[in-house]
C-alpha cells in the first residue's frame, strides 16, 4: 500500500541494465540476489517477528528462487537473441509466480500483480486474467522501456536499433524516442487502462 505504485513501470530496469553492462554470469547473479534480497527484506521484514532465524531464511531462500528467472533470461539471451531473452524473462517470471503460489511453501506477498492493491480502478481486468495479468503489464512495460533508451542511445551513438526491432521500419523519433518503441509503450499503458475503466463503468 503506496503513493509510489507507478514506479513499479520502471522498477526492474536495474536489472535489465545489470544484465546489459555485467559480463560474468556469478558477478551478475549477486547483482540480482542483492537486488531481490533488499525487496524481500523491505516488504517481508514482519515475517521476522515470528521467528528471527525463520524469517531470514524465508528471505533468503525467497531471494534465490527470484533471481532463477533473471539466470534464464540471461541464458536465453545470449543463446538465441535479445527478442528470445525478453519473452524469456517474461514468460520465466509468471512460471516462477504461478509455482511460488501453488507450492506448499506458498509466498504470494511478492508477487508482481498484486502492487496494483492500492488502485483497483486500474486493474478491473483481473476478474479475467487474475493477478497474473498485472504481473504481464508491469514485466512488458519494463522491457519496452530499457527497449527505449537502448535504442535511443544507439541512435545518439549512429549504431543500428536493437535486434528485437529488427523486423520494423524506421519511421523516426518523436522527442528523441524511436518510433518503433513508443506505440508500443503507449498501447501498453493506455489499453489495460482503458479496459479498466470500461469495465468498471
């Protein structure tokens, strides 16, 4: 329950930088590790009340399981390209989510869709898609953004756009932002939203 339920939009863009900029695989898994583990410790801190040596352990063990995604879009990514790897990431993601909620040692706390709690007039769609479908808005907003300024300092450099585009024309920039990218992001945005508020009327 947050003001700052927007950020989530941009919120796993340090880790797709990470895994643009690191070159090790174990120097990039402490990255994510380290990144997951503050989330945890920040939103699960209460488990510790229970139990100290319990709560750390969830936590840690919670941290791990998150980052096995991240692996597997690295994986993905370097074997069979940048548009392969993003789907994989996704897809890897919702597999981790839907185990994590459906295993005896279930932890739904962290689950990407349920950060629209605080604003349900956003999310009416859920009684289709359930919070799956929040975790598939937030993951697909996220990429197309690094997607963004990825091409647009490309661009600046005089480079090439990003394989993952590779098939659409370039039609130009508004703002600075590439063409192929921005109606992307801006149908993302604009249509979950618009389904919403159809619904809920």
């Amino acid at each position: 329950m947050s003001p700052f339920t927007f950020l989530i939009f941009i919120a796993f863009i340090p880790f797709l930088w990470l895994e643009h900029q690191i070159k090790g695989n174990r120097r990039f898994f402490y990255a994510v590790f380290l990144g997951m583990l503050i989330w945890n410790a920040c939103c699960t801190w209460w488990v510790c009340l229970a139990s100290l040596p319990g709560g750390i352990v969830a936590m840690l063990f919670s941290s791990t399981v998150m980052s096995l995604p991240w692996l597997y879009f690295r994986r993905v990514k370097k074997r069979a390209g940048e548009k392969w790897g993003y789907t994989a990431l996704v897809a890897g993601w919702l597999s981790f989510e839907y185990i994590y909620l459906n295993i005896q040692l279930s932890w739904p706390w962290l689950t990407v869709g349920n950060v629209f709690s605080a604003h349900p007039n956003w999310v009416q769609w859920y009684e289709y898609t359930g919070s799956s479908g929040g975790s598939i808005w937030a993951l697909l907003v996220n990429v197309f953004v690094f997607i963004s300024i990825k091409q647009r300092r490309r661009q600046k450099a005089g480079t090439s756009s990003p394989a993952v585009f590779s098939h659409l024309p370039a039609v130009g920039k508004i703002r600075g932002l590439p063409i192929p990218a921005l109606p992307a992001l801006l149908l993302l945005l604009a249509v979950p939203f618009a389904c919403s508020y159809l619904i809920l009327s």
